[in-house]
C-alpha cells in the first residue's frame, strides 16, 4: 500500500495526536523536567553579569559549550547585549571546567576562557561529509548591513518594515576544526533577511541529509497598525505581529532556501523567543522545540529596572521541521517558586538535549537572567518522557492506527503505580485480534521501565508478525506509557 506507515525498529513517541486512535478514558500528558544544579556559574569577573544563551555538543568522548557572558558593568542597565562569548567542557555533561584559552585580554589578564572570534551559535557537524577544519559551525549575526535613511517621517508603517527587513542584521558562517579557534567560511552573509536578534541555529539532519536553519521570524502580522501603538496592542507588540520561528534548508551550508515561517495549525500567536530546535536522536525523524514563551503586558515585579514581561518555556514537536504541533499550550517549564525568575526575560531553555545516564537525559535551562546570581542549570528527565499517554485509577485504552514494523519483539517505555498496569494486545489491521496475542494471553504489566519487554501467555517472539499490517491495542490502569519500538 501506498500509504502503509513502516516503522521498521524505530522508537515511536507519543508527542501528538498520530498514534492515538479508538480512545477511551486516557488523556495525553505533558511532563515537566526536574530541576537539579547549576552547572555554569558566575565565578569569573568577565561573567559577573551574566552567563547564558549556551549551546551545547557531544562528539561521544567530550560535551563542549559555548556560551555567552558580560562583566558586572551591565547589571541594572536596560536593554544591554552580551558582547563576549566563553568556552567550557565537560566528560560527563554534568560536571563542567572552563579551560583558560589564553585568546582574549580581559582587564590586563590573558587567563580566561574567553573566545576571540565570537563565534555565535554554535554546533557540532554531523555530516559525514563535513571537512576536518570546519568540524564545528555557527550561525553568527553581524550587524553592519546599510542603515536606514534618517528621513523616514513620509513612509508608511509597512514600508518601514519592509526596509528593515534589508538592513538590519544578517548571519554570517562560521567554522573550526576544535570548536575554539574560528574562520568565517565565506565573505557574504548566508541570510540576510531580518530579523535575527535571538539565537539562531543550525544542525545537520541525519534524516532527510540536509542542514536545517531557524532564526527569529514574526508572526500575525497586521500592516495596519500604527506605529504608536505597536508597543501596547497585544498580538501585535513586535513590529505589527509576534516574535515568531522560521526555518530554512541547505545542502551545503552556503545556499539556503527562503525563510519561512514554522507552521502551528490553529494554535494562537505568542511570542515565541530562542527556539533552541533539536533533533530527537532516540526517535528518529522527530525534532523538538523549546521556546520561551514571552508574555509582554504581565509585570510580576513594578519595581523591575528593564521594563514589563514574564517568561516561561513551551514544548513544541515536529515530524517534518516544518509543521510544529502545539497540542500542549500550557509550559513545560514555568518560572516556579525562585522569585528571580519572575521577570522579562528571565528564564531560558538553552540548546542541546543528552542521555547523560540509562535513566535521564539532561537539558540546560538559563535562570536568574538579568540579576546577579544568574546562571547555566541542569533539568533532567526520563528518555523520551515529555508526553505520555496517561490513564487514571479507573482505567483506559487506545488502539493505534495500521502499521507495519521489523524485528521479533515489542519494547516500552512505561511506568505504573503499585496497584496500577499495563496490558497489550496485537490486532491485525481490520482490528481483530491475532490469535496469542489478545489481551487476555499478555499477563499485566506493572513496573517503570525504560525498556520493558512485552511478553505472552504463549511466547514473545513477533517474527512471524514482522512486516505485516498491524495494530496495538494499549490498556492501561494508573499508569503512562511514553513510547513504544519493536527490536530484533
């Protein structure tokens, strides 16, 4: 069949609506990552007032991060930038050192972690193909393009828009053979399109063979608004729209197709800050977004030096990186109880999602942005644990749609409580249930595993399954199951 979904022995997530069918009394859950320790502090003079807006690689011997830093001078000044970038690294992810790369004089010292080429935002090059001196790379904005004439009274709002979109900033290629010492690849910006004031990135996607950028976009654009209320009409605070995400492709990290605007279906418009995109590698063709979400009109704090504002961050999935799901529009991550979080601007997902141990992943969140106990913390949660399928005490099911798969044995990723249970039956693609397989042949399963194995009364063994039209048939009682895969 044309349209028959072939899995093969790919792990499958249950991220959005696509594998849930014929369902009755569950409900898909978002979960929150834990908060654990910092693991990048404000410990140098050069970083006194501020670290952040990291990314971050793993070559499979060393994690690298790149990250942004200031002196205590910009503490209490309003809508100040980050002019220096720093370097550190780490064996395990967790526990991180900041390596003296003697490249750059800070208050008459070379003993720093500074960088001298301001790289921007980096990640590591995983395309086979990548040459030995242009390892790493990085999308780095510059900002010298034509200036607008000083006479713009006669234009009109759209007009003026339409010409910043020409001058403002531009993104230029960057690349080395160790992450620290930097060469701009051509001598032209690669995109030139404004916006791109946020953390604009690339990775090579292993999937499709193909690099794929996001920048900063905006989004409900009206040309209708007036200039003078552009700051106080909600919807419409960043030039006429919202802060938006948009994506681009290329084949050689020199040519990049037009800049367009991710797709959310009929989801409403925030703004949408830092999209920090990244390829879920455990679910191939998955990609995953962490946006912080910018609610410009709440100001948590009157006495607060740099203006109204709150953050917090929202989970966005994809299965083409183009058209993102926003099934959950509530946070993945709020601002929580730390008041120094409560602020424009004050929490951030950063870059770079990593299995750092056979039950958790790490991921890096800024927090205290702006203040001067601002800082890089560890968040951890299960693989693949951002969405469950959940039933409660009084029990649920749902049945998958037809697919095909290879290997002899199903997996899942799954928890109980101590009264609660897991049962799988196997049916063919009409819905009826394959003879050894049914519910009551698969004894109920109750644990939390990472990669529990599915078992019958009579065997396990799936061979004479693989490759065939099937579906499964999920019940569920006080438990949650995160995903599914077939081994061989």
């Amino acid at each position: 069949m044309d349209n028959e979904i072939r899995i093969g022995t790919n792990r499958q997530l249950f991220l959005d609506e696509f594998w849930v069918s014929n369902a009755n009394n569950i409900s898909r859950k978002l979960h929150s990552p834990d908060r654990r320790e910092p693991v990048i502090e404000a410990d140098h003079p050069w970083e006194k007032g501020f670290v952040g807006f990291s990314t971050t690689s793993y070559d499979g011997e060393k994690y690298r991060m790149w990250y942004k830093c200031e002196d205590s001078s910009i503490i209490g000044v309003p809508m100040h930038s980050y002019r220096k970038q720093a370097y550190a690294e780490s064996d395990d992810g967790i526990n991180w050192n900041k390596p003296l790369l003697r490249q750059v004089e800070f208050e008459g010292s070379m003993e720093n972690n500074l960088l001298a080429a301001n790289p921007g935002v980096v990640g590591l090059d995983k395309n086979p193909d990548a040459k030995k001196d242009e390892r790493f790379k990085a999308f780095k904005i510059v900002r010298d393009q034509p200036k607008l004439p000083k006479d713009t009274n006669n234009l009109t709002w759209q007009e003026k828009l339409d010409q910043r979109r020409t001058r403002s900033s531009g993104i230029v290629a960057m690349a080395s053979p160790d992450g620290i010492n930097w060469h701009q690849m051509y001598k032209e910006p690669i995109l030139n399109e404004w916006p791109f004031d946020s953390e604009n990135l690339y990775f090579w996607d292993q999937w499709t063979g193909q690099y794929r950028g996001y920048t900063r976009g905006i989004a409900n654009h009206n040309p209708n608004v007036d200039p003078s209320t552009v700051e106080s009409e909600i919807g419409h605070e960043f030039y006429g729209g919202v802060r938006w995400v948009r994506h681009t492709t290329s084949t050689d990290f020199k040519n990049w197709s037009p800049l367009k605007n991710i797709e959310t279906g009929a989801t409403s418009f925030e703004h949408l800050y830092t999209n920090y995109c990244w390829p879920y590698e455990r679910a191939p063709g998955t990609y995953l977004m962490f946006p912080s979400r910018y609610v410009a009109h709440r100001m948590p704090d009157p006495g607060w030096f740099d203006g109204p504002g709150v953050n917090d961050i929202v989970f966005l999935s994809s299965r083409d990186g183009v058209n993102f799901d926003r099934g959950f529009m509530e946070a993945f991550i709020r601002p929580g109880l730390d008041k120094r979080n409560w602020h424009e601007r004050g929490i951030y997902f950063l870059h770079g999602i990593f299995q750092t141990s056979p039950t958790e992943l790490t991921m890096y969140v800024g927090e205290h942005l702006k203040t001067p106990g601002v800082h890089i913390r560890r968040y951890t949660i299960r693989p693949d644990g951002f969405v469950s399928v959940n039933a409660g005490y009084c029990g649920g099911e749902f049945t998958t749609r037809p697919f095909t798969f290879e290997g002899n044995q199903l997996e899942l990723n799954y928890s109980t409580s101590a009264v609660g249970s897991v049962k799988v039956e196997i049916q063919d693609d009409k819905g009826n249930a394959i003879p050894g397989f049914s519910l009551a042949d698969c004894p109920k399963m109750f644990a939390d595993l990472i990669d529990g194995k599915v078992t019958w009364d009579n065997e396990g063994d799936l061979s004479s399954l693989s490759g065939k039209p099937i579906r499964l048939r999920f019940s569920l009682m006080d438990a949650d199951i995160y995903a599914f895969k077939f081994n061989k």
